[in-house]
C-alpha cells in the first residue's frame, strides 16, 4: 500500500503531461487527483493496524475484513476500530474453532485511545523485533572494567572472584550518589572508522522488584576514557530505561569522535535520593553497544560497522613477538627489576617511599635480514600490555626505537593511539614509518614521574605485538603482509626449539657450578643459562665447595639449587654499610618465588633486605618453595635505613605453600617473617618442621606473621622447632577497603605446634574491635541473645557466650566497628557504629536483647546515624539497657590463643565459682579438674593459666608449660619486675596474682614474660 502512494503521488504530481514526454507540456496538477491521492494516504494509515494481534486480541480497520479471518480460536476477541458505519465499531467476540464459526459485537466498551494504545503496542514489538535482528559488538560484561562509587551506606555486590559488579542500598540507607559504570574497552582504531557514528550503548542490570520506580537513577549519560588518558563523565543521552520483573536496561546514546579507549553506560543515584523501607540492590549482568545511525554520506548500514568491528580480530598481526625478543630492565629512582614466573626481566617493582624516576624497559626484537625489505616503507604498530598493581599511578612513556644498520639507534616520530590504565591493565598502541635500513625494532616504556610512592607499585609486560597497518606495496593486502612476517617469526622460534632440542635435549636434569672445573662457576650464572631452555624438568645446581658473592637474583622455576654442604657452600649477599638505601631496602641474597627448592647451602646478608626473600607480591600462586637443611642468616643493617632484619622474609600467596625443614635462621628481628595478601582464593601454608630459629636481639621474633587481609586462614603448622625468641602477631595494617571484609578480629593465621615450644606468642593490639553486649548479671542464667533489623548492620554474625559463677554472659559481633582507617594509606574509614547503621531517619531500625532469658528490650534507631561517634551509638544502646547490662567495643583478637599442643590441657571447672581468662589455677579433685588457686594451696595443686573463659561444669584450655606473656595474667598489683622475680596468689583475690610472696609461683624469665612451669 505504500509503494502505492509512492505511485499514485509521482502520477498525480508528474512534470508532464505525458509522464516522461517533455514535449506534451508541463502538468499541472488536477484537484481530483489530488483528493483521491489524500484518500487513499487515509485508507492506508486507517488501515495499518489491520491484521495486528495483541493478546487475545487481533485489530481490523472495518468489520468486512473482521469476518473474512476466522483463523482464530474460540474467545479470541477482534476489535473494529474505523469501520464507516459507527455502529459497526465496536469489540466482537469469536465463536467456533479455527476456520469455523462467527463474530458477534459485544457491549464491551472501545478505548477512545485504542489505536495509539495499538500503535505503541506495534511499536514496541518493533523494537523487541528490531533488537533481536541487530548485530552487537558482542557480550562485554567480562573484559568490562566496572567503576564502582559506594555512598551513604551502600556496599558492594562482589562475584565470586571479588570483582565489584554491583551495589546494595539496605533498608533505612539513602545510597545517594553511589554510581556504577561498566566500561567496555574499545579498539581505537575501530572508533577511528566509525567518527560520527551514533552508537547505542546497552546495559542490562539484575535489580529488585521496583528498583526503577522507587530508585530511579539520575539521568547521567556515557562516561568515556579517551586515548589522552582524559576522562568525560556525561557525554551523549539516555534513551531508554526500563525494568520488566528484575530486570532493568539502560540505553544511551553517543557520537563518536575517534578517541575513545572505553566507553560505558552511567548509573547513578540522585543526590537527593531518600532512604528506602526495604532493601534494594542493582548489578551488571550484561553490556554491549551497536551502531544506532551512520553518516548520511556513507552507503553502508549500521550492522556493516558492527560486523567490520566483530571481524576486526580476525585481521592478522604478526603475533606476540615478546618470546623472540631480548629484554632488559633497568629500575632507577630506588626501584627494583621484576621478574615473571620463569625469572625473566619484564619490569621494575617501586618500594613504598621511592619514586622509580626513570626506570625503563627495553624489548629488542631482531629483524632477519630477508625480511627488511618486507617492513621498508611501512607503519609498524606496536601494541603492550602490561600487568600492573592495583594501585598503579605512573604515567609510562613509550618510544618507538630502531637500531639501522649504518646509524645509532634512533627514535622514531611515533603516533601513539592509546596510553590507558584500566583496572590492573596498561595497555599502549603507538605506530612509526619504519626507516629503510634495520638490524632491530627495539621499544621501551619509560617511567618518568618524580614524586615518591605511599605504597608498592610494580608493573610487567604480558604481551607484546607487532603489526603492519599502512603499506606502499600493492601486491599484498595487510593481511597477507602481516601472515607472512608472522609465519618467519614461527618458523625461527620452531627452527629454534628443535635445534635446542638436538644440542640441549630437554632442560637438563642437573648442572654443576663450581669456582672452577665445572659447568658454570656460580650459581646465578648457571640459572641464567639454563632458564632459556625448554621447560620439561626439574634442574637440580648442584654446587660445590665455594663462596659466591652474587647478589639479588631469582631462582627460576622448576629449578633447585643444591649444595653439597651449607658448612661449605656460602652464598654470600654483601653491600657497603653506605650503600644507597634504595639497595639496601631492594637487594637480598637470593629469592625464591617458583617452584624452588634450596638445599645444604648457608646464605647471609649485610646491609641487605633479606638473606632469602620470597614474595611474588601474590602474583604467583599454589607455588611450593621448600628450604632443606640451609643456615639463613642476616648480620645487619643500618637501622635507619632499614630496620626489618629478617633471615626469612615471606610473602605468601593464595595456594602457596612456604616448607622449611631442618635449617637454622639467624637474625637481628625475626628469624622467620610472612605475611600473606589481599583476597586469598586458596588456604596459604607455612611450614616449619625441625628448624633452629634464633634471634640475636632480646626483643625479637622467632616466627612474626603479619596478617593483611586474604579473607581466608592461613595455616601455620610448627614441629619440633626449637625458638629462640616469641611467636608474634600483627594485624596492624588492613588493606579491604570494602565493608564486606572488616572483621572484629584480624587474626588470619592458624597457629599449631608439636613438640615443646617453650616461647611466649603476641598479638599485637590491631585495634578492630566487635560490639559487645555483656550482662550485669553473674549466676548460672546470665546471658544475652540479640535480633532484630539493626543486627546484620553492627554485630554481622553474633555470637553468644554464658555466664556463671561470678563470669558475665555476653554476646559479640563479627564485624569490626571500631571506625579506625583501614587501605593500602590507612585513610579510609568506614567500620564505626554510626556508618554501619546509616541514616535511620526515614526507616528505623531496632535491636532486640533478651538479657537473662527476660523480656525483649528494644533499642530503636531512628536518626540519621551516619556521622555520629561510636560513644554517641552505645550511648544510645547503654540508655535502654539501663542496669541490665552494657554496650561496649570488645577487643576479640587479645583472646586468641594458638594450639600448642604439647603445652595445654583441656581441663574440667568441677568448682561452683568460674574461672575468667588469665586467671591461676589449682587442680582440684584430679589431674584432670581445676578450680582458682587460692593463697593456701600448696605449690603442688598449682595447674597453669586459664586460656579462656571456663564456667562451672565447662571444659577450657589450660596453659600448662612453656612461657606467657606477663600481660596476660590477672594482677592485684602494679609492681615492675626483674629477672627471677617470682609471683603469690593474692589472698583476698582467687586466682589472681601479686609480685613476691612465698609461693613462688611464675617465675619472670625475661622483660615481661613469665614461666609457667
């Protein structure tokens, strides 16, 4: 009916006469005609609808055509909605089968808007049609970079790999101004093809019910980073936002203008947003984007530019060129080189407080003569991606550099497409016209920022690839050209894998190193040449007799060095005591981060980081490293510069196992030191099976953990150690900024050791702290139970202990509440009282606490709490408890205990008085059952240190040798004490104790600690 108006139209408004005959005159146009041209425009736009089928319902302009379908089931309705006669309009029900019966009118009233209700109707299965027959860019969602902006009491929705995917708004929160972005990277070089273009960004979001009308985001358009390293936050407009069940889709549209690296859908809420009575959530499921509309001057369509984008992959490059290249690092400005897993030089690491000004690397990748002519003329394109930390802040240069075969190298005039970090990815696309002579392309990435870092950064090159994008020559495509460099660069990296295997074999099972006489004459220098071969075994160095001076180097992976005696084989780490600090802080004596054994070797340090240090920053997980019969020793450093003198230094991570077995560790600080890493996925072990761990100073470590928050135990399991200092502690630096990882309790390590241990353990004060509710109350019934809204919010998972005999019942939190910073800086605060309660103001929250099996009292929050101090919070809390009990902060982690197992009982309180932690106590009616030690009890009764509350009836662990912590016990006095003092129990006080005496009970040992038998 269309082309019919198009038709009729070009007759009734013809230039001639005669249609086409210039000679029979001009036309004018008869009005006749033109009625009928506007009549039948009428007919066809009453008529379009006619056939339309909505639900039950299918759409005619007149009842004539109604009747001729009776291709519809019995109940079907049928509207008639322009029939000429009016009283033929109206809605007809169908009778009979399909093919069969009729239609009678009912009394049905007809929607004056029926056929713009019609007409959106058709308009949205339009688009559903459209949106199903467009093409794509393809599923983004996993290589998206999604920013994620938390505020006023939102928190972050993880996936199961902790990637921030979207946020929660719980009940009486207003999550004003809290934003998500997923940013889709985008090529360049396709962006540069489709200037002008409109595209539609699509994102699709798993919401609640009603998020969209109770919720409704603001009205932000698209955020783009640009290939400057610039951002805009609001570029193009939002066309459509929609929610159908939950869920919920945004479109915008945006015009490209050829330097978008990433572009990405804004969500955020308004900043005016009021707090909701329920719980709201919205996370991304799913983004992509389309071509919308293409320049008018363009002949292709829309999905031309989306298939030229999903193609654009299969355009050939010349491959990753990174394994054909030599590659030098060369850290400055304090930083150190970085090594992969197979102990290769792919970057620089910069230590906290140094600035790795000028720091560089160098990536030579040889031309093969025969192939110059193949690359004169052309423009190269050079694209890097590296791996960075994820606080990576330095700009990296680029420089495009050659090396012809009559000059210096020189550096190209290069056009760099892109310089971008997203997330824990750099990635840099740069091009040049490449000379008419070459020996070597040979890049390098510089960092040229002069400011210091607050914390460790490290960046390493992943890949590297080479591509032809403009050539002179006419007789190859690109593709072709760049096929054929492609297949050289295989067939010279194959040719040289089978020579390797005729000369070499696989890699050998052993080589030897000795100062003379052997394969190599030091160990490192064996490493080195062995770490290009093909990896398909285990090499053992096996070292001789000898000193060797090398000084941090990586031990490669799937290589062991063997000595034949640590009484004889020194590996030797020495730097002058004036040696620059950033070397002094950088180089150890030798690292293991692979797959690495170190055996029968003695290895020290001077003014040195460590004599062995092992930290992959976590990058390298599930590795085993193993230490077998080795003397570690650090003999010092100059304090200032760097204080931390450890023989072992440790970095666990996820998966990883650290065994040593058999060796002596040496040092000023801590014979053994590990810490473990942000967001474990796997158990992390440290082992220690028979070792002598000695330290040189009388305050120090013989194993000093430090725990900074992998969300999962570590397990430390010791046997048969012998320790020459305290087993320490620390959960003083937090790294998880989100609220989802603030426990009240830091202590992330598992402590177990076999055998006597006859040392004192430490955990330092990590300053978290769990909210406690403790009764006022001490008999057998003494206890608390918590609910209500405000629960999850300021205890998270509580958890209940009874009272009895003179001990409070009490109930304590998961979560830390404490409001102290926690980050990589320590400046993000979001744990205290008032924070995790949020503004109540709207929807209040309650907590209920049965206090000795009572009656419910009810604390209501009803403010906005948000900005309020944790003393102000359990004012609140204290004011409706009143004499019944009290609100406090509970510091969780000072009641950790290790299981020393050859050091502790579980004993039975057979008394009717209960025994509070760090009390004394007496056996009582056997070996097996204690009681308080009173002052008459003679020394003979006497059966250790309570290491937990014990109830009458209850069984708890008693501490019954080795040394503890004067801290720990339960003092009447305040008395200083020396060496061999030893301690009574206060006659007025069961269980607690006061210096001197004629008991003699608990003899100091040294500053602070104590024997306990």
């Amino acid at each position: 009916m269309v082309g019919n108006i198009s038709s009729l139209g070009a007759s009734v408004y013809r230039e001639d006469n005669i249609d086409g005959v210039p000679a029979s005159g001009d036309h004018d146009p008869v009005k006749s005609e033109i009625r009928a041209l506007f009549a039948t425009i009428d007919q066809t736009v009453s008529s379009a609808l006619d056939g339309l089928i909505l639900g039950n319902a299918v759409f005619y302009s007149t009842r004539a055509l109604l009747y001729a379908d009776l291709a519809h089931a019995a109940n079907t309705l049928g509207v008639v909605y322009d029939d000429p006669d009016p009283a033929k309009i109206g809605v007809y029900v169908k009778s009979g089968g399909s093919g069969a019966g009729s239609w009678t009118l009912t009394a049905y009233p007809l929607s004056g808007t029926v056929i713009q209700d019609a007409t959106d109707a058709a308009t949205a299965a339009a688009r559903e049609q459209a949106a199903k027959a467009i093409i794509t860019a393809g599923e983004k969602f996993q290589v998206a970079n999604i920013l994620l902006g938390l505020s006023n009491g939102s928190t972050a929705i993880q996936d199961g790999e902790g990637r921030n995917i979207g946020f929660t708004i719980p009940s009486g929160q207003t999550g004003a101004n809290s934003s998500l972005i997923a940013m889709m990277p985008v090529s360049p070089a396709d962006m540069a093809r489709r200037v002008g273009n409109v595209i539609r960004l699509i994102t699709k979001y798993q919401v609640t019910a009603d998020f969209l009308t109770i919720k409704t985001p603001s009205a932000l358009g698209v955020r783009v980073f640009r290939a400057d390293g610039s951002q805009d936050i609001n570029e193009g407009s939002v066309d459509r936002t929609a929610q159908v069940g939950t869920v919920m889709t945004r479109e915008d549209l945006y015009t490209v203008i050829g330097d978008e690296v990433a572009i990405g859908v804004s969500i955020q809420m308004p900043s005016g947003a009021g707090a909701a009575g329920s719980t709201h959530s919205i996370q991304v499921i799913s983004t992509t984007f389309a071509d919308d509309a293409s320049l008018l001057a363009k002949a292709t369509s829309p999905a031309d530019a989306m298939l030229d984008q999903r193609l654009a992959p299969l355009i050939a490059t010349m491959g990753p060129v990174l394994d054909s290249a030599s590659v030098a690092s060369n850290p400055a400005g304090g930083a150190t080189v970085r090594y992969d897993e197979l102990g290769r030089p792919r970057g620089w690491t910069i230590p906290a407080g140094q600035t790795g000004l000028n720091s560089y690397l160098q990536v030579v990748v040889p031309v093969d003569p025969t192939e110059v002519a193949a690359l004169v003329g052309r423009t190269l394109r050079i694209q890097a991606a590296f791996n960075t930390s994820a606080n990576y802040s330095r700009a990296i240069t680029p420089v495009f550099q050659v090396d012809p075969l009559s000059d210096p190298a020189e550096n190209l005039a290069a056009a760099v497409v892109r310089n971008t970090q997203n997330g824990t990815r750099h990635i840099i696309e740069f091009s040049a016209d490449l000379p008419d002579e070459l020996l070597s392309v040979q890049p390098y990435f510089q960092s040229n920022v002069s400011g210091t870092v607050g914390v460790e950064e490290w960046v390493e090159l992943d890949t590297l690839t080479f591509q032809i994008v403009s050539s002179a020559s006419d007789a190859q495509t690109l593709t072709e050209e760049n096929l054929d460099m492609a297949l050289g660069y295989a067939t010279r990296s194959a040719l040289a894998s089978a020579l390797l295997q005729i000369v070499h074999g696989s890699r050998p099972s052993f080589v030897t190193v000795a100062p003379s006489g052997a394969n190599y004459t030091s160990p490192k220098a064996a490493a080195e040449a062995v770490i290009g071969e093909r990896i398909t075994n285990t090499t053992e160095i096996r070292t001789a007799a000898g000193v060797y001076t090398d000084v941090q180097w990586f031990l490669p992976d799937d290589m062991d060095l063997v000595g034949v005696d640590r009484d004889r084989v020194w590996l030797k780490g020495v730097q002058a005591s004036d040696a620059p600090d950033a070397d002094i802080k950088g180089n150890s004596t030798i690292n293991l981060v692979n797959r690495n054994r170190l055996a029968n070797v003695k290895v020290t340090a001077l003014n040195m980081r460590y004599p062995v240090h092992s930290d992959s920053s976590g990058v390298l997980k599930d590795r085993l490293i193993e230490i077998d019969n080795c003397w570690i020793e650090h003999l010092g450093a100059p304090d200032a510069v760097w204080p931390t003198q450890h023989a072992l230094g440790g970095g666990l991570s996820s998966g990883g196992t650290l065994r040593a077995r058999n060796s002596t560790f040496r040092s000023p600080t801590s014979a053994v030191y590990a810490h473990n890493q942000l967001a474990f996925t796997r158990t992390a072990r440290l082992e220690l099976y028979g070792c002598d761990l000695q330290t040189t100073d009388d305050v120090g470590h013989a194993v000093a953990l430090q725990a900074l928050g992998a969300g999962l135990v570590t397990v430390v399991d010791l046997d048969g150690n012998r320790y020459g200092g305290d087993i320490y502690v620390s959960g003083a630096s937090w790294l998880p900024e989100t609220l989802a990882y603030q426990p009240s309790s830091r202590m992330e390590f598992a402590i177990t050791a076999r055998g006597p241990v006859d040392a004192p353990f430490y955990f330092t004060d990590d300053e978290a702290r769990a909210l406690k509710i403790e009764s006022a109350s001490t008999s057998g019934g003494s206890s608390i139970a918590v609910s209500g809204s405000a629960v999850a919010a300021i205890f998270g998972e509580p958890t209940t202990m009874p009272g009895g005999g003179g001990i409070k019942g009490y109930a304590y939190g998961s979560v830390d509440v404490s409001g102290i910073a926690v980050g990589a800086n320590e400046d993000v605060i979001i744990t205290r009282l008032g924070q995790r309660l949020g503004d109540c103001s709207s929807v209040s929250k309650t907590l209920s606490v049965v206090v000795n099996g009572g009656s419910p009292i009810v604390v209501t929050f009803s403010a906005n709490h948000t900005a309020q101090s944790n003393a102000t919070v359990l004012g609140i809390i204290n004011a409706a408890l009143g004499a019944n009990a009290t609100a406090s902060l509970y510091n969780l982690s000072a009641r950790y205990r290790p299981q020393f197992l050859a050091e502790q009982q579980a004993l039975k309180n057979t008394s009717a008085v209960g025994i509070p932690m760090g009390s004394i106590c007496a056996y009582d009616q056997n070996n097996r059952t204690i009681r308080l030690m009173t002052s008459t009890d003679p020394a003979w009764r006497y059966a250790g240190v309570a290491w937990e509350d014990i109830i009458p009836g209850d069984y708890g662990r008693v501490h019954i040798a080795g040394q503890e912590p004067l801290e720990n016990l339960i003092r009447t006095d305040g008395a200083s004490t020396a060496f061999g003092d030893t301690f009574s129990i206060d006659a007025a006080a069961p269980g607690k104790v006061s210096k001197g005496g004629t008991m003699g009970l608990l003899r100091v040992v040294r500053n602070g600690v104590v024997r306990v038998a």
